[in-house]
C-alpha cells in the first residue's frame, strides 16, 4: 500500500517503514504526528484519488531528525563590468519515517 502526500509545496510517495526528508517541519524529534494532506492511495485492489484530498485518510508519521542539507553555492557573474556575487544556502529538512497508512 502506498500513499502520495503533500508536505510543504511538494509531494511525496509515502509507504510504510520508509523515511522521507522533507521540508522542515515544527515538530521535535521523536514527535508522532499525522498528515492529512493525502492526495491518492493506492493497493492491490485498486487506486483512490482524492478532489483534491481523500476524505478520511491520513498517514502516522514519527520524526526522526532535522537537518540541514550540504551548502549550495550561488554565484552571479556578468562579464566585462566586474560584477560578482558569491552567496551559499543550506535548506532545512526533516527526516520522518512512515508508520502507518489510514484510510
């Protein structure tokens, strides 16, 4: 069984026991939370898809770490006038892993 779910402005597949980074979320590690932003499930006897959420249907996630990504640098450049700019990013995450899929 497997789920698409929407956390922040992306969207996920979601099954269980696997882990997902996503963006950051205000919860502490070892917080049980649920998601009911759930935009399809899928199994063996079939697929539901919701307009635009499945009625009922939720996902029991666990967060398990929060994190920052490796640093991406951002460089502008136009040539001939000496103009250079050099800035880095760390994005936030946070790790959860899929408990359970209800619905």
């Amino acid at each position: 069984m497997y789920a698409i779910i929407r956390s922040g402005n992306r969207q996920y597949r979601a099954e269980v026991g696997k882990f997902l980074d996503v963006e950051r979320l205000p919860n502490k590690v070892d917080d049980k939370i649920e998601i009911a932003d759930v935009l399809l499930i899928g199994n063996d006897a079939g697929t539901v898809i919701g307009q635009p959420n499945v009625d009922g249907a939720s996902v029991a996630v666990t967060v398990i770490d929060q994190f920052r990504a490796p640093k991406i640098l951002v460089f502008k450049y136009r040539q001939r006038t000496k103009f250079r700019r050099k800035r880095g990013h760390r994005q936030y995450y946070t790790r959860i892993r899929i408990d359970a899929i209800n619905g």
